[in-house]
C-alpha cells in the first residue's frame, strides 16, 4: 500500500525544495481536496494576479472533487510581475482603442497583427521581461516535476495534469522530461493545456504524446491576441498551441476551441470555470459553470470583422444546421 500512495503515505504533500535547485527558487504542492485516492490530478497556475485570483488555489476552486487534487507552486515572485504587467498593459489599452486600431489576418490558423499599434510596440518592454523570465523558468520547472514524478513520490497512482498559459507550459516541458526515459511511457494519464505557449508543431506533439496514456486536450483561442503579441517575433517560424489545433493523427488528441469563452488571455483564469465544463473536467456545482455547456467545435466558429478594434474579436457560434426530414 506504502508503494501506491507514496513513501510513507507523504506522497506530494510532503515535498517541498529546501534549497535552490538550478534556476528554481520555489517549488512544492498544495492541497486542493482531502483524503487520499487512486487518482491524482496536479493543477498549474500560468500567472498570479491580485484580488480574488491572488492564490495558486484560486483558479481552480471549480475543479470537481474526483481524485486526490494539489496545486503546484512555482516561482510566485516571478508570476505575481508577469501578472502585474499584464494588467498594466491592458489597463494602457483602454485609452488606446479610440485612437489606434489592430487589424487582424488569419494566417494558417494562427492571429497575426498586420499593423501594431505604435502605443502597444511602446509598452512592450513591460510585459516582454518578465514574459522571457517565465518563460525560461517554466521551462526548469517542468522538467523538476518530472523528476518528481519519477521518483515516484506520488506512488504507483495515474497521475493526470491540466494548466493554463505558463502553467501548460510547465506540463509540456515535465512531458518532453518525461519522454527522455523510456520507462516513463504511460506514467501519466490525461493532460489538458489551456492556452498554451509552446510549440504545436506535429513532431513536438507526437513526443509528447508517448508518455500519455489517455486523452491530450489542446484548449485555444484564435483570438488570442496578448498570447500572439507575445510571440510577435516567432509566430511564424513555430506554430503556437494557445492559438491554433494541433494537427496530430492520434484519436487522442482533441482540440478545443475555447473562442466562445475566452475573449483574451486573461480570461483563461477568469472564466476558468465554464472553460474546465467545456473541455470535459469534472466541476462542482460553482457560480459560472454550466452543466449544460459542451465541447466547443472549431468547425463552427467563425470570426466576424467590422471595424478594426484594439480588443478581442466578437466571435459568432453558428449551430449546426438540423438533420435532413
């Protein structure tokens, strides 16, 4: 029994890094449920801001209680700035709607400004700093938690694990870890990336993919345009996961187009309830999710352009016309 929940029955409670590990400063999991079980579900935070989204819990109160659940914290100092500018950068935003405009093209699935506006390029080193340190260190993060998860602290359990923007990144990275050993295949059982900024190309996918036993979930959002900012200098030379589906010959692979809900990056802790409905996680009976809201499908999204605006996209969800008498 010591075997299945862990050493000692400590499992990942009791991990916490009593020292730097490499670039690492802050590394350990927190409890989202009680009690133990067979199941384990590992939930990363992409940004911490202030207020009511101040915590790594936070953004997953909804999660449904099926399974033994943590949180992982990392690197908060860094998070809390890449969140503080982030807002700034929005914030700068709302005087710049009236006099500047971003107009949009889709080019092969991924949003791409034609012209930027001079007040955004202006404000970009607020964001693009602390955008590259997270970036850099989710990375060192992701490949920390697969050693943890060979080490087996959590024990011989399915492990699955789901993030959201920097938070996927970390999961992406622990599973390129993970597909370095040979005796990692199958060790983890679904995952779900919410707009994630990492590669999206086939290749990068199908290495990941063998050390996953169940379903890989690609939520993204074509109209995501901070996250395609963001890689303003690199969208065209890598597909990025966060903005377009991942175009991989496996049954387990879905991609969900989350447009409909997300309306900007920062609405995938925002609206983090009615996106975990969407993409198929089990949720509580929380203010916001719906049990009545399924799986967005991609092939009936279309995006409608007016005027040029310097805010998300409106996006229209036309059903799917009813079956012939």
């Amino acid at each position: 029994m010591g075997s299945l929940f862990g050493a000692a029955g400590a499992g990942l409670t009791g991990y916490k890094m009593n020292k730097c590990i490499g670039a690492i400063e802050e590394f350990e999991f927190l409890p989202l449920s009680s009690g133990k079980h067979l199941h384990l579900t590992i939930a990363v935070t992409g940004w911490l801001c202030g207020g009511k989204f101040s915590s790594f819990q936070a953004p997953w109160s909804s999660l449904g209680e099926c399974g033994e659940q943590y949180c992982l914290v990392w690197e908060s100092r860094f998070l809390r700035d890449l969140g503080s500018a982030m807002a700034s950068l929005l914030d700068g935003l709302v005087g710049m709607v009236a006099q500047e405009a971003l107009k949009y093209t889709i080019l092969s699935g991924i949003v791409t400004a034609l012209t930027w506006p001079a007040g955004l390029l202006a404000a970009a080193s607020v964001i693009d700093h602390p955008w590259c340190v997270c970036l850099s260190r989710s990375a060192e993060v992701g490949k920390h938690l697969a050693q943890v998860l060979q080490s087996r602290r959590q024990g011989k359990r399915p492990v699955s694990l789901i993030g959201f923007s920097l938070g996927a990144r970390v999961i992406y990275y622990c599973l390129q870890e993970l597909a370095n050993d040979k005796g990692s295949e199958g060790m983890v059982e679904d995952v779900v990336l919410l707009g994630a900024p990492v590669d999206g190309s086939e290749k990068a996918w199908e290495r990941i993919s063998r050390v996953v036993a169940g379903k890989i979930v690609n939520g993204y959002c074509r109209g995501d345009w901070l996250l395609g900012f963001l890689y303003r200098g690199s969208a065209a030379q890598m597909s990025v996961a966060g903005l377009q589906p991942v175009e991989l010959n496996d049954q387990r692979v879905i991609n969900v187009d989350l447009s409909s809900v997300v309306k900007g990056h920062l609405d995938y802790m925002k609206q983090m309830d009615t996106i975990l409905v969407a993409v198929g996680m089990p949720t509580r009976e929380a203010p916001g999710a719906s049990a009545s809201f399924g799986p967005l499908n991609s092939e009936l999204t279309f995006f409608i352009y007016s005027e040029p605006v310097c805010v998300p996209l409106v996006l229209l969800v036309v059903p799917p016309p009813p079956p012939p008498p």
